[in-house]
C-alpha cells in the first residue's frame, strides 16, 4: 500500500543548466528564398541568391540578402515595397540553404568527396565526416586538422578521425564551428 506525499521528499529541479547562444543562419549565396508579400502574389517570388549576395524580386532590385537573417530581408525588402504597396508585409523562407563562404565548412584532403559544406547548429566531426563520405584508404585520419580563425587569428587543432571511424571513439567527435577548414593528409607508406 502507497503512503501519502507528506512524508516524501520535496523535489528538487535540477538547476537549469546555461544555453548556448542560438546561432542564426545567415542567407549566402547560392540559396534559394521564397519571398512571400502578404495580399500581393504577383510579387512574391522564389529566388537564388546571386553570387554577390543580392536579390531582384518584382518591384525590388538588388537587395542585399548576403549576411542577413531571413527576417532581416524581410524588412528590407518591405522598405523598398512601400513606394509601391501600402504596408507591405513581407516573409522571407530560406528552402535551399548554402550561406555565407565565411560559414561554411571545408574539408579538404583525403576524404571521399572534399567540399564545402553548409554550417548547421550544434554540427560535429562526425556529421562532417558522414557529409563527405569518410575517409580515403590513403588518408593518414589522426593526423588531420581543423583550421579555425579565433578573433582574427588562426587555431591548429589535432582531431584524430580513424579512432572516431575506425575504433569508434566518440571521444574523438568534436564540435566543429562555422568557417572551420578539416585538413586531411595523405598517408606516406
């Protein structure tokens, strides 16, 4: 039989532990937005960016979108409108996603397919390595690096992918952060 509550312990919520500062995405080159304007679809549009970081929609010719969050679009976008349309209410949705060069990842060496990939919140070393499609057979994996630019100065960080591919060291999985550069060397036999 179940006693009552009163001579159980009182609980305690675990202290809420800090969060890390959300990171937005920034519009790049090469993605795609669709430009909604509330009452008006014969402006709204899908569109990529161009590869100098500006948009043309209906009514609105070359709106910087490169380096903006899709909210900081918007109301760009709703400014040039108003010469236009009374009030304009204006969303932006980011669909293909690229962004900017100075946030992507680069991978480059011997991994399966070296690329630039999109950063993604809370991404690690091992999505990176999924994205590239591992490791060549050549690839010399723990003797690779990350490059990272750490106020304006340059970070070699040891990361050691054939334990985390290999032997399955989740230890070896570290986050990686927007603009970071995985050098993987070749190995000499």
């Amino acid at each position: 039989m179940m006693s009552g509550c009163a001579s159980t312990p009182e609980m305690v919520a675990p202290a809420a532990a800090p969060m890390a500062a959300a990171h937005d995405y920034l519009i790049g080159p090469g993605d795609s937005v669709n430009v909604v304007v509330w009452r008006n679809p014969e402006v709204s549009s899908i569109i990529t960016v161009r590869p100098d970081g500006k948009i043309t929609t209906p009514l609105v010719e070359d709106v910087l979108a490169m380096g903006k969050t899709s909210t900081e679009l918007a109301r760009d976008i709703e400014k040039a409108l108003a010469k236009f349309i009374q009030q304009p209410v204006v969303t932006v949705i980011v669909t293909g996603f690229i962004g900017p060069y100075q946030e992507q990842i680069r991978v480059i060496g011997q991994a399966a397919r070296p690329q630039a990939l999109p950063y993604r919140e809370g991404m690690s070393l091992m999505d990176v390595l999924i994205a590239v499609g591992g490791i060549t057979e050549f690839a010399s994996g723990n003797k690779a690096n990350i490059i990272r630019s750490v106020d304006g100065k340059q970070q070699k960080l040891s990361v050691r992918l054939s334990d985390l591919i290999k032997d399955g060291d989740i230890s070896a999985n570290v986050p990686v952060r927007p603009g970071d550069v995985l050098v993987i060397p070749q190995s000499f036999f």
